[in-house]
C-alpha cells in the first residue's frame, strides 16, 4: 500500500518526485523519502518519519537536492515500525544498490540469513532492505549488470513487490520489477516516469506502460526497455489515460473527500452513458452475449470493503430483477475455503483500482478453475482489467481520498445495469419494466444534485454528534447494505465506534447496547420493509436511543419517531442505495471535519490495499 515515483529526465527530480509522492501519499504516510543522483555515482538520500510535509520541509520543497534522476517513497508500515530508519529507500552497505519497494516479501528472514552469512548487516527492520542487499549481492556475484541481478532476485523472492531501484555504476537509469504490486510507466518527451498510481505522474503525461508480472524494465530519458524474467527484451503498447490532471486536484474544496461526493452526479452519469446506448443498454464493450448470459448458473460477487458493499446490494438487484442466484463473498475469505464453484458460474470481482490484492487472489483462483470472470474496475490497464475475462469500467476518474464516495457509487451503477440487462436477456423483465428501470437509472445523477443542495442540514447535525462513542445503523433488505457503507463511512474517517445491523437482528443481542443518547440511524427507502424498520427504530428510542431516519420523500410520518430526518427524491426502490450513501457519506465527513481529524487520511488506512 505504499508509495512509489521515479523520474529521469533533464530536469531537477527531487521538486517532481515530491509533487509526485503528493498525489500517493493517500497510500501511505507513516514516512517518506527520496534517492536523487546529478549524474555522478554518489546518490543523495533524505528520508523523514511523518507525513510527506516533513520530508518536504527537509529537502526545501526539493530545491535543496540537486540531480535529474531519482526514486520516491512513502511509506505504509508492514515490516517495522515508522521510523526514518525504516523508511524508503534501502540501500546496500556501500551504496552500490539503492531502491523503494511496495509489496511484501514472505521468505524475508530466510533470505536475510543467507545475506547475513555473506557479510551483508542491516539497519532497519524491513523486507525491502533485505531485497535491496539481494539485487547488490547477485550484481556482484555475476557481473551480469542489473537487469541479471534483478531477475535472479525476482526467483528468489516469495511474495509481492513492485521495487525500483538505482545502481550506482548506472547513474541516469531507473530499474523497475514487478510482481502483482501495481506499477505503471510513462513517457512524455525527453523523460520516464515511475509511479504506483496514475495521479501521481497525470500531471506530466498521459502515456503510459503497464509493466506486467515478473517483468523488468529499465528506464532511460524519455525510453523504456521490458524484459521478462528469462532476460529477453518484450515489446509494449502504450496506453493513453483519458483521466485530466485538474480531476486529481482539489480545485477549492477543503478536502478531497467532499469534492469526490460533489463529483458524483457526474462520475455516476459518465458510467451510464458508457453502456446505456439510446435506451438500450449496450455491454458489447463488456464482452458479454446473451448467450453466455443466458447460460449463467449463478454469479459469485467477490470484494472487499465498500465494493463488498455493492456487491451486497448488486444481489438483491440482480436476485430480483434477473432471479439469478448470488453469493457475495469477502475476498480475503474466498480462497482460503475451497469455494464451490460450477464451470456455468460467474465470478464478479469488483474493485476500485484493480490491484486490491485479496481481490485478484480470488480472480486468479476463479480462473484457475475455469470460471468465467468479470472485472468492475475503475483504472484502465490495471491487474484485474487485464487479466479479467471481461471487464466494466466504471469512470470515476482519479480518487484520492483514502474514504471511497465516487468509486463506490459508480460501482453500484454497474451492478445495476448488469441486474437490468441480465433480466431483460433471461426474460425476467418485460420490455416495459426494462425501459421503466433505464429511465430511473438515467435520472439519479440530477437527484444526487437535489441531494447536494441540503448538505447544510447534515452538517449542522453531523457537529451535534461529533463527540459520539458509540452509532448504529438499521435497515432491512437493500436499505441493510446501504447501512453497512454508511457505517464503515463514520467509522473509518470519524474514527467513532459504528455497527449496522439488519433490523431485524436488533433482538438478538444487539439491542443490549441501546442506552441513553446513542445515536441510531434508521434507513427506509423500501416500501414493502418500511413499516417493520420503523416498529425496530420505536423499540431503540423507547430504551433511550437518538433517531436519525433517512427516508424517501413523502414518508412525512417518520417524524413522528424521529428526533431528525433526511430526505432523499423517490426513485425505483432497487436504485435507492444510490440516493441514500450520499447523506451518509456528508454525514461521515462533517462529522470528521468537526472533530477536526484529517479526513483524507485516516490514521492507519491507505487507499489500495495492494498487500494481504
């Protein structure tokens, strides 16, 4: 989940790899640091403990080194603790090999054993280091130059890694190998670029290189060479972003965060319009027939997190409107159990980067057994895009807070429009239901925008509870899995102790935490669950609890058992998750503005869990 930026070019790399570091710190920032060579064999090294401002202020915003080739990092902690002696980047003990690693290496202390035998000390508590002594030990033994040293590691390595690296006797290129950590590579002139994620160079090109798995490449000014892992030079296409670098920038709002929820209506309407042709939902550019739809046994949705949350509500969806069968698995869990999988199945693995490490485990594991996949991803070129047997793209364009709004809320509009056309293809909807559930989807980016426009309620209620211990979110049915996002929202950016629930769960242990003052949030966007969710909220508020309902407009009864209430425009109660996170998401963040906690960094989370 780290960090990573390289350049070489003509220009000074220490202000471009801070720049750089800038737009990745949303993947780490328990350290950073930067290696940086003017053209000589000596590299300059600065690395600091802390956020990336620290080492910014150190290196005087980058003015203060001097070279135009170098490497970057910040840093998510896994092996050791954050300190400057841990953090990025490792060098080898005559500074003859110096590199930045994102990943895990799991035979580390195996291979820290062999190198201890052969003279090698250690300084810091990390695998990258132990990588870093790995390539300078077999560039010495061998003679055979970097790309030699690099794979003979890359066979010796277990695990995953994205590792960049210097040598010194090479002082104006960038070496590059990859294994299942992210990594792309652009170009743009007289340059090359490094970086983990497309933000972090958008600023400087569009043109990009995925480097694939167990593959090197060695970066020149403005050239890149690949090599497989055999040493033989491989051709590559370039790739061209279709992202804007003003989208990975704050453009005046405060945060990141609230200027992704105010980006929805856009993000969710670009999805639509990608598939949904004059009416007609068109998944040619999936890859799907309708016969392999026809022939789908039962889909498993495979995620983690918020996607996991999607994928919750995808099969209510899609049970209901297509009445195929669904499972919805958390990827960490879903190899480890030796799933059932039938070869008529299908595997959708939803995933906002298309590298979150679980979740292309589990794709990997599907397609071992011969299950045909679908990957909803949001970044081109990505793992899961490309190793997916089909792919949704869902245009979100960058997002850079670590609390996903954007990502989360395309990802639903794919589910839907997946439900929709599975239905009308299996004969589940008629012509009438099909155009009826387009138009509705077609209408949520401008409701989303009504929504918008009351944020000052939520705000003003968001700072009365600021100071909670304690949330709980009720709902049944969709309004269940629309809890459940709504809930990691407070939790994870507020860093306030909340649970959803299933409503009707309350009675089974649950309602034993209801006491004086805690705040309950009731969801109740489905008509025929309303009347049951609200006698659950009736049965908290009579043991004391605070009500917060947020319901469809024209449900003015809730009033009656709320103490406060949101609305949110009629839709098709099967879209309704659409309408109803928005709310929370500003419920989520206002809250976290008014405890003044840095809501697009939440302490210990990064944005892509690319480790396991």
């Amino acid at each position: 989940m780290c960090g990573i930026v390289g350049y070489v070019g003509n220009n000074q790399a220490a202000p471009i790899l801070l720049d750089g570091l800038s737009k990745l710190e949303y993947r780490g920032y328990d350290s950073a640091g930067i290696a940086v060579r003017d053209g000589s064999r000596e590299a300059s090294v600065i690395k600091a403990k802390g956020r990336l401002k620290i080492l910014a202020e150190k290196t005087d915003n980058g003015n203060a080194v001097i070279g135009s080739c170098g490497i970057g990092h910040t840093r998510w902690a896994t092996h050791g603790e954050p300190s400057e002696d841990n953090a990025h980047p490792h060098m080898s003990d005559d500074g003859n090999v110096i590199g930045v690693h994102n990943g895990i290496i799991e035979n580390y202390q195996e291979l820290k054993e062999k190198l201890v035998k052969k003279g090698y000390a250690f300084y810091s508590q990390t695998d990258t280091e132990i990588a870093v002594k790995l390539v300078d030990y077999y560039i010495k033994k061998y003679n055979g130059g970097p790309v030699d040293a690099l794979a003979r590691a890359m066979i010796r390595i277990r695990g995953s890694y994205a590792l960049a690296v210097l040598f010194k006797d090479y002082p104006e290129q960038i070496y590059v190998a990859r294994k299942d950590s992210p990594m792309i590579i652009g170009l743009s002139g007289d340059a090359a670029y490094i970086a983990s994620d497309v933000p972090a160079i958008l600023k400087y090109t569009n043109q990009v290189y995925y480097i694939g798995n167990l593959e090197i490449a060695k970066l020149d000014k403005g050239a890149v060479t690949f090599y497989n892992i055999e040493r033989e030079e491989i051709q590559k296409e370039l790739t061209e972003i279709k992202w804007d670098a003003e989208a990975a920038e704050k453009s005046g709002y405060e945060h990141f965060m609230i200027k992704e929820i105010h980006e929805q209506p856009k993000a969710v309407a670009d999805t639509i319009r990608s598939v949904v042709k004059d009416g007609v939902i068109d998944l040619s550019e999936v890859g799907l027939t309708e016969e392999e739809i026809q022939r789908i046994h039962q889909i498993i949705i495979v995620a983690c997190g918020s996607a996991y949350h999607v994928g919750v509500v995808t099969q209510y969806v899609m049970e209901d409107l297509a009445r195929i069968p669904v499972r919805v698995e958390l990827a960490s869990e879903f190899r480890y159990r030796n799933p059932l999988l039938d070869p008529d199945d299908l595997v959708i693995i939803i995933s906002q980067s298309g590298e979150t490490a679980d979740s292309l485990a589990a794709l990997r594991l599907a397609k071992e057994t011969g299950i045909r996949t679908l990957g909803i991803v949001n970044v081109v070129g990505s793992s899961i895009a490309r190793e997916a047997d089909n792919v949704f793209y869902t245009l979100a364009g960058p997002e850079i807070a670590v609390a996903t709004t954007k990502a989360y809320s395309t990802q639903l509009i794919a589910g839907y429009l997946l439900a929709i056309q599975f239905g009308k293809v299996r004969r589940q909807i008629d012509d009438a239901a099909y155009a009826a559930c387009i138009q509705e989807i077609c209408a949520i980016p401008d409701k989303i925008v009504k929504i918008l426009e009351d944020k000052e309620r939520i705000q003003w209620f968001a700072a009365k509870f600021a100071n909670a211990k304690d949330v709980f979110f009720i709902g049944r049915g969709v309004d269940y899995a629309i809890s459940l996002e709504g809930s990691l929202k407070m939790k994870e950016i507020s860093y306030i102790h909340s649970e959803a629930y299933a409503a009707g769960e309350l009675k089974h242990g649950t309602i034993s935490l209801i006491e004086d003052g805690v705040l309950v949030i009731g969801v109740l966007t489905q008509p025929a669950l309303y009347e049951k969710t609200v006698s659950n909220m009736v049965e908290v508020k009579s043991r004391g609890a605070y009500l917060m309902g947020l319901t469809t407009y024209g449900n003015y009864s809730i009033e009656d058992t709320n103490d406060f209430t949101v609305y949110i425009p009629k839709t098709d109660a099967h879209f309704a998750a659409s309408l109803a996170v928005v709310p929370l998401q500003l419920m989520g963040y206002y809250v976290s503005v008014a405890k003044g906690l840095d809501v697009d960094k939440p302490r210990n989370l990064a944005k892509s869990v690319t480790v396991e």
